[in-house]
C-alpha cells in the first residue's frame, strides 16, 4: 500500500518559512552591499519589521542566517559516511558524500553571487560555510575514524583525510567564485578530487 503524502504546511507553518527567508536573504544582502562586519541584527530585524527576539527564534547568530545552515546536514553525513559500501576507500566515501551534500550549490544563482561576495570579503567566515553543507571538520574525523575503526583523538590517518578533503572542496569552490562560476561547481569539484587522489592516494 503506498503511503499517502504529508499534508501541506499550515498557514502558520508557511509565515514562519516566509520571515526565515525574509531575515536570510535581508542579512545576506546587507553583508553583501556594506560589508558582514557593517550589519547587525537590529538593522536586518528593523528592514524586516520583526522584532530582534523573532531574529534569536530562527538563527542563532548573524553568521547563521547569512549561511542558512542546514540544521539536519550533520547527522546525514555521518550516517552516509558509515553507511557507504564497505569496498570504498575513506578518500572516495568523503568525495562522494561532500558531492551529495553540495549537488544543489547552483541552484539559487542570485543568493550564490551575493553568498559569494561575503565570502570573498570575510574569508574566516568560510569554515562555517563549509560546516552549514555538512563539512564540519570535527564531526566528520569523528565519523571516518569510526569507520577505520580509530581514534579521532589519537589516529593520524583520519585527521588528514579530513582535512585533505576540506581543503579539495575550498579550493574548487574559490576557483569557481573566482572564474564568475564559468564552469560548473561539480566538474571543478570532481577536478579536484582527482587531482587530490591522484597525487595522495587512498
């Protein structure tokens, strides 16, 4: 028996989708035009019309509502990390599921190139970037040591992986912000791999 599908979100539902968007592409836009460090919450809440409080119910920081993280990206990594084909190296399990993770970075090209701008002009912001499509540095060692069946805390191996593969995904999304996205992300993000692969192995 198929299973009927969700209802569609209720109109209160819906208004709360709505200011989350508002609050996101306003802080967005803001950071974009006068710099992330000329924005506050109160300027973005005010152009709204909401409340700074309503702010605080949707993001915890500026940072996060210019990011838009996925709350849910973390645990699906490491579940589709530990739950990969047993055969896959560690190298390919990270380059598959970053891929999966950052398949839609081209969707929404007007909130790319504002996103894009904000990174270019606050380069530590990229670390969080990373982290709000499922790249936490941390949480991922964590899941390929437990993978390896290693320590996180004490084993090389993991560590290095990780931050090789954080390092691949920097690199192709710098080039792309860099070449005005000329190219498509997958393909540079694929280059990049094989290049990492080629040169460190698994």
């Amino acid at each position: 028996m198929t299973p009927s599908p969700p209802p569609p979100p209720g109109l209160r539902e819906r208004k709360k989708r709505a200011t989350r968007e508002a609050l996101a592409d306003t802080a967005l836009r803001m950071a974009a035009e006068h710099g992330l460090d000329q924005v506050t919450v109160e300027a973005v809440t005010a152009a709204v019309g909401v409340s700074v409080r309503t702010f605080f119910n949707y993001f915890a920081h500026l940072d996060d509502a210019i990011l838009v993280p996925d709350p849910d990206s973390g645990v699906r990594t490491r579940a589709a990390v530990l739950s990969a084909p047993a055969g896959l190296g560690p190298l390919a399990v990270l380059r598959r599921v970053l891929g999966e993770e950052l398949a839609h970075i081209e969707d929404a090209p007007e909130r790319w190139e504002l996103q894009c701008t904000v990174l270019d002009r606050t380069p530590a912001l990229f670390p969080r970037f990373l982290a709000a499509r499922g790249a936490d540095e941390e949480a991922l060692i964590a899941a390929v040591a437990e993978r390896l069946g290693q320590d996180p805390k004490t084993d090389l191996r993991p560590r290095l992986l990780v931050h090789a593969t954080i390092a691949t995904v920097r690199a192709a999304v710098e080039i792309w912000t860099a070449t005005g996205r000329s190219r498509s992300f997958l393909t540079l993000y694929d280059e990049a791999f094989d290049k990492l692969t080629a040169g460190l192995g698994e």
